[in-house]
C-alpha cells in the first residue's frame, strides 16, 4: 500500500523537479543575471529563452554608447544569435541610419534560421527598428525643409539689401542734381555780363 503511494508520488516529484521548477530557475536566472555577464551565456538553452532576450535588451539599453558598440563589434555575426544581439547592442548605440538599415537586413537574411519561440520577439524589435528608421527619416526631411526655408529667407534678405543700396544710390543722385539745379538757380542775373565789361577796359588799355 505504502509502496503503491511511493510508486505514484515519485514519478510526480520528478516531474515537477524536472518540468516545473526548472523553467521557473531559468526565469530567476535571466531575470537576475548581470548585465556584465548575460551575452557570455550562449547555447540552445539561453538562446531559444525569449526572457534571455528580453534581459539582453533590458541590459542593452543601459550601456553608454561606446562600450555597446565596443560589445557589438566583439561579436560574429555569422548566426542568427550573433546577428541579434550585435543588433540589440547597437540598436540604441546613437547609430546612423545607414548603419541601423545595414543591421537589419543582415538579420533579415538569417531570420530563417530564428527558432519559433523567439520569432515573435524578433518581430517586435524589428518593428521598432522600423519605426526608428521612419523617424529618422522623418527628421531629415523637415531639416530639408528647413533648410531650403532659411535659403530662401537669407535669399529674400539680400535681395531686399541689394535693393536698398540701389535705392540708397538713386537718393544720392538725386541730391546731387537737386544740389546743382539749387546753385545754377542761385546765381545772380547780371553776372554774366562782368565778363564783356573787363574785356572793354582790356581794349581800351
């Protein structure tokens, strides 16, 4: 009776020290594990773990920029797994858009390879990578467009300089002509006449 107990209990026990707890030690594990050490954690059983991922991405986002560019370019990128995570260290590195489009493309031609559990994951980090790049797009424009508006401001400036000092010119011209016409208009009647006069005492002489 006892040993039938034992019999059925047993099989139990193992069970949830195989099936149950484990799983349950591997999210305290990753949830847990330090930030210094979670990409040197590498085989089916971390890398098949979306919450692996998660805690890489978690811990990812805490780096300065230089040393998860420096992390990134330790790593090959020749796997499904090297690519992901040299993407999630570099995703938030203060990347050109060039580079961030190169990264996803190159994990784009091994997504193939990405198991079905992590797939969903993948997909949501590539949207955002998406959407990162869409803004960014999107903030070159106005810049453009900004841009192209101060041209045509400074443009418009000058012109108006241009026509000011044309303007200032004109002024001047007519100033001086008003200035000539008021001196001729000034000039006494009989002053022409004083020439002849000394002429006739030159004769008389």
């Amino acid at each position: 009776m006892l040993s039938g107990c034992n019999a059925t209990l047993l099989p139990h026990n193992a069970g949830a020290s195989g099936e149950v707890s484990e799983p349950r030690q591997q999210v305290a594990d990753y949830l847990s594990t330090n930030c210094d050490d979670i990409w040197s954690l590498n085989g089916g059983t971390a890398e098949n773990n979306p919450l692996y991922w998660l805690r890489g991405m978690d811990c990812a986002d805490r780096l300065a920029a230089a040393r998860a560019r420096a992390e990134a370019n330790s790593l090959v990128a020749d796997s499904w797994q090297g690519a992901f995570k040299r993407g999630i260290l570099l995703a938030n590195a203060k990347i050109a858009p060039a580079e961030r489009r190169q990264l996803v493309s190159d994990i784009d031609a091994l997504s193939p390879q990405i198991p079905t559990r992590i797939r969903p994951l993948y997909q949501v980090w590539r949207d955002g990578q998406a959407l990162q790049l869409s803004l960014s797009e999107e903030r070159l424009r106005y810049s453009k467009l900004q841009e192209t508006s101060d041209g045509q401001l400074d443009a418009l400036r000058l012109q108006q300089q241009q026509l000011q000092a044309e303007l200032d010119l004109t002024t001047r011209k007519l100033q001086n002509l008003t200035d000539i016409e008021r001196q001729l208009s000034s000039r006494k009647p009989g002053a022409d006449i004083s020439h002849p006069a000394a002429s006739d005492e030159d004769k008389h002489e």
